[in-house]
C-alpha cells in the first residue's frame, strides 16, 4: 500500500482527568468496600488519544488545559507520554474521575467530574493555539466541556479548522455533535448509543447502523465511524461501507478503548488514505487497550498482531 506525506496531527483536551480507578470483590451499599488493587492515570479523551498515537510512533501535538494541584500530579503522570504538550493553565482544579470494577460480577462504574469552568478570554485564547498548531493537519476534537463552555464550541471550531485547509476530527455527544456535523468534518465517531440518541431511534442491526451513518456521510461528513461496543464498529467512507467484529480478547476494562480506536484511525489515515485499513486499525488499537488495566493503553508489539486478525467485511451500503 502506498504511503503518502503525513499531515500534522493535534488535539484538543479541554477537560482532561486525573483518573483513579478500584478493583473490588462487591460494593455493598453503606459499607465500606476495600480495594485489592487501585490505578492513577492521567486521563480524558484527548490525553489518551495522544498517549496511543505515540504508542504508533506517530508525532502529535496535544492542547491540553489544567487547574490546581490535582492538575499538577496529572502532569508529572503524564510526563514522558506525550511528545509535545502545550498545558493551558487556569484557576481551579482539574477533575477527578472514578472507575471501580465490581470482579465477582464483571461490572464496570463510572463516575466522571464536570470539570472548572474556562474563563470565556481563555477559552478564545486556546482555541486560537488549537487552530494554529493544528494547520493543514488532523485536528482532533474530543471529549466532555465545561459547564460554560458554548455548544457551539465544537462546531465553530470544525468550521475554522475546514477554512484554512486541516482535517477536523470529533468524537462527541449530543447537541455538540449534531452542530459539528452540520459544519462537515472530515471523521466523526459516535458509539451507537450516543447516535440512537442523536436520532431518536432504535438502531437494531449492523446494517440499520450503516444506513443511518451513510444518510450522515451524505451530508456532508467524509467518514462516519461508529462503535458498536462488543459487536465491533462500522466504518461508512463515499465509496462503501466496511464492518468488523470485536476480536476477541481478554477484557479488563473498556476505558479508553474508543480513544485508541479514533488513535489508530487517524494514524492510519494519515499514512495511507484508505477506509477498510483505517478500520483494522481502528479495531486493533481498541482492542490492544481493553485487554490493559485503569487507562493503560496498548502496546506497540501488540498492533501488528491484532490488526492481522481483524476481519473487515464490505457492506455495500
């Protein structure tokens, strides 16, 4: 397959996490639970996104905005994980989230934070870094805002990132990501739950999935991927349509495996321009990850043999 020359990559990582995450036997309400075992990661979509491209070897820059204390274990966390980090200090303190993996029943519980508010001067200050340092390249757009942060932002950015000639990329929910669709970006990343809840709708099959994620490319989006949790994803690009299974590996956790998915699309974009590859690597990294602890990612030994066992089949749709 023929490689062309990479753009440069960025992303934007408004309200990264310090992530801790528990094993216990059971919750037991109003009871302590004692934990076997605990993890402290830096987290957020846009971190974790950055972490598995430099897992690829692949060069990116990362926006990254933190508060307080709590903001500087995340950064001492991170240091050595991401290759260029620009950090956009402000007052606060940046947020914890919280993952306990329940082991007697293989449950998984989230509880997120909502993250310090960005003054309004700071927020026109890092979206202008943002779009500068991204240039003509990929410009990765993800994860929960705060609070005051316009649900527009997305959507605003996507259309500047398309005015000078870059390759926006958002993986978001809800209202943020049906004005981002309207401003066409190059790759969008749903799960199916957040697109059923887009659309209203049950979505029961693979192919139903498909449909709706190709009315969306229609529209104007380039490429329209869409997580379908242990069933695999769909890739819709103009030319076809492409499914794969999840592979089937061992599951210690799923945090993170959808960043890693977006990592290795992008990575694979970037290189060689083509859908049902961009798929398999999508797929591997996901993979790759979910077989970690906490928000550990995959590793780079890992990929080569995953992406060989990916089966991608062409929809036609």
């Amino acid at each position: 397959m023929t490689e062309h020359m990479p753009r440069p990559i960025c992303t934007l990582c408004l309200n990264p996490a310090l992530d801790v995450t528990y094993h216990v036997a059971k919750l037991i309400p109003d009871e302590k639970s004692r934990s076997a075992s605990a993890r402290h990661d830096p987290g957020g979509n846009g971190i974790n996104i950055g972490r598995a491209l430099k897992r690829m070897n692949i060069s990116s820059h990362t926006i990254c905005v933190i508060a307080g204390s709590v903001g500087q274990i995340f950064k001492t966390l991170l240091k050595d994980q991401l290759d260029h980090v620009v950090y956009e200090e402000i007052e606060g303190e940046t947020r914890i989230n919280t993952t306990i993996i329940e082991t007697d029943t293989h449950t998984q519980y989230q509880v997120t934070g909502s993250g310090t508010d960005i003054p309004p001067a700071e927020i026109v200050r890092i979206a202008n870094d943002f779009i500068e340092v991204t240039s003509n390249g990929y410009g990765i757009i993800t994860g929960s805002c705060q609070p005051n942060i316009h649900v527009t932002l997305y959507a605003d950015l996507v259309q500047r990132l398309n005015e000078q000639g870059a390759r926006a990329v958002v993986d978001a929910h809800g209202e943020m990501l049906k004005l981002a669709i309207a401003e066409k970006p190059f790759l969008i990343k749903p799960n199916k739950h957040e697109l059923e809840q887009m659309l209203n709708k049950p979505l029961q099959s693979v192919e139903a999935v498909a449909e709706c994620a190709r009315g969306i490319q229609r529209s104007g989006v380039d490429f329209v991927c869409v997580s379908l949790s242990h069933e695999g994803a769909l890739l819709v690009s103009p030319d076809n349509s492409y499914y794969a299974p999840t592979l089937d590996v061992p599951v210690n956790t799923t945090v993170g495996a959808g960043d890693s998915m977006v990592a290795g699309m992008v990575a694979s974009f970037n290189m060689y321009e083509n859908a049902e590859l961009a798929l398999r690597w999508g797929i591997a990294c996901g993979a790759g990850t979910v077989m970690h602890p906490g928000t550990e990612l995959f590793n780079s030994e890992e990929i080569s043999e995953l992406q060989s066992k990916v089966l991608v089949k062409q929809l036609d749709i």
